[in-house]
C-alpha cells in the first residue's frame, strides 16, 4: 500500500444518498452490493491511482483531478478524487465527490469548492 485513500465527507454523503435511492428502487442487498462494489474500487487507488484519467472538469483548475468509473454501462458511476504526492510511488488519494455519469458535468466551480471543502478541513479553516 503505497497510498493512503481517504473518503471526504462530501464523498460519503453522495455514497449515502445513491446506495438509499437503489435501496428504494430495488432492495438493501442491491444497494449493499453496490455500496461494498464502489468502496473495493475506491481502495485499488492505493497503488498506481495515476492510472485513472483526469477528469475533464478540471482542465481549468490549475491542479489535477482524476475520476475512477464504476459500474457497467448505464449504471456507471464517476468518483472524483486528487492525489498529493509525498514521494514518487506514496502520498495520499483524498476522494472529493461520486455522481452517476449522466448526471450533469460538474462546473469548475463546483469542483473547485469540493477541493476548497477538503484543504479547509486539512488546515483547520471550516
């Protein structure tokens, strides 16, 4: 484990929210599959989490954020996350947001106040 993965807050409300509409459109075990699914996927960014693209989102940012798809065709979902570095192949992988892929684009503004959320809860600035 070269990375350490942590969920923000914002992250596990969106996880929260999608696992209770599947529960309501289908059943608990759907939604506790897909819930046990997405955070397996989120934990293999502990190695290599520069192996997912980055997000087209952030082009104007000034600073990278990737996504990691989860699912199968229309049922794929886009999580959002950053990667700060300590060294080569260590540094931390702090996941910002989840959504449905046909879901609206996120607005640079948007993604730039998730990331603003998270640095503020880092430095102590809520």
């Amino acid at each position: 484990m070269a990375f350490h993965v942590e969920i923000q807050p914002q992250a596990y409300d969106d996880l929260d929210l999608i696992a209770g509409y599947i529960k309501d459109r289908s059943s608990f075990a759907t939604a506790e599959k897909w819930f046990n699914g997405i955070m397996d996927q989120i934990a293999t960014l502990e190695a290599m989490p520069e192996r997912c693209p980055i997000a087209s989102e952030s082009e104007d940012l000034g600073q990278q954020v990737r996504v990691l798809l989860y699912g199968r065709k229309n049922r794929t979902y886009r999580v959002f996350f950053g990667v700060k570095q300590t060294s080569p192949s260590h540094g931390v992988v702090s996941v910002y947001h989840v959504r449905h892929w046909a879901r609206k684009p996120l607005t640079n503004e948007e993604l730039e106040e998730l990331m603003d959320d998270q640095e503020n809860r880092e430095t102590g600035d809520d």
